[in-house]
C-alpha cells in the first residue's frame, strides 16, 4: 500500500507528515538543473523522500517562535516567527515557501543517496586491504541537510546540531 502523504496546509494538521507534495516537488524541480533523480523517480519514491524530507528538517532545525496549533505534527506553522524578508513575522497559517523547497530539495538528494547512513569507514582511521591502505577524515562527513536546503531554512531557524557552538540570536 502506498504511503498516505499528508501535506501540512498552514491549518496545523495533526495528520500532517509533510511540508510538501509531489505536485509543489515537481514545480520545484521544473526549474532546477539537475532535477533528473527527481523526474526518473515514481510518485510514490518522490512521496516517501517528501516525508522523510520533512522528518529530518523537523529533527535537524529549530525555527523562531512557536507552533500555532498545540496538536500540529509538524513545527510549521508557527506563531511569533521572525521573516527577516518582510520585516514583520510570518503569518501563523502558513509554511513558508522557503521550508516547502527546502523539503523538495532535501527530498531530491534522499532520492539519490541515503543521508541519514553511516558515513564511509565509520570508526577507522584507516583500512587494509590486499596491501592498499584507505584513510578516513571523521570530520569529512555529508551533512543530513544539504547547503541548498539549509540556505533556505537558515532565514527561520537553525540547525540544532551545527558544529561551531554558536545559537542564532532572535530578538523579540
């Protein structure tokens, strides 16, 4: 059976299990230059990276304000959430079009590879093999959230897990 993709509305849906659908992933692409995962991939693969999308951008980010509806599944919609575009806060029924392409993006690089996995030699520093020795540099690892994908959440939130011990200031 397939997934039941739920697209968050701006209602704060307690159902809700994605920032975007198949439809907003697919605008989102026509426009991107390297979309050829994305438009090879079935509806029902392009539902299953949408929500998963939406799951690691709710376990990597922490977003200004707070959610608007108490029973909402996902952090969008917020209320008292800074948009540093328009001077003013975002409105408490909406997701901004920012986290619904970050969620597309982020959906088109799960589709390519698995960026939750172990990254490539976890826990080596080096391996042996037939004589042909392989280094391992634990600090060069993908990040969960692709650059893109952080560029555009970064004008809401911040990464939870970022490496440089700084927290975003928000002032209210």
């Amino acid at each position: 059976m397939p997934l039941a993709l739920i697209k968050e509305d701006g209602t704060g849906k307690a159902d809700a299990n994605a920032y975007a659908n198949v439809a907003d992933g697919d605008a989102y692409h026509a426009g991107h230059l390297y979309a050829s995962a994305w438009t090879a991939a079935s509806a029902d693969q392009k539902a299953v990276a949408l929500v998963m999308a939406s799951r690691l951008i709710d376990a990597e980010y922490q977003f200004g304000g707070t959610r608007s509806v108490a029973t909402q599944a996902l952090q969008w919609p917020r209320e008292d959430c800074p948009d540093p575009d328009a001077g003013d806060m975002v409105a408490e029924t909406m997701v901004p079009k920012a986290v619904v392409e970050a969620a597309c993006e982020l959906a088109r690089e799960l589709i390519i590879a698995d960026r939750t996995a172990a990254p490539a030699g976890e826990g080596l520093k080096y391996y042996n093999n037939a004589g042909v020795q392989t280094g391992y540099d634990k600090t060069d690892t993908r990040p969960i959230i692709p650059a893109v994908a952080q560029a555009l959440l970064a004008k809401f939130g911040s990464l939870t897990k970022a490496k440089s011990g700084t927290v975003r200031l928000v002032r209210t």
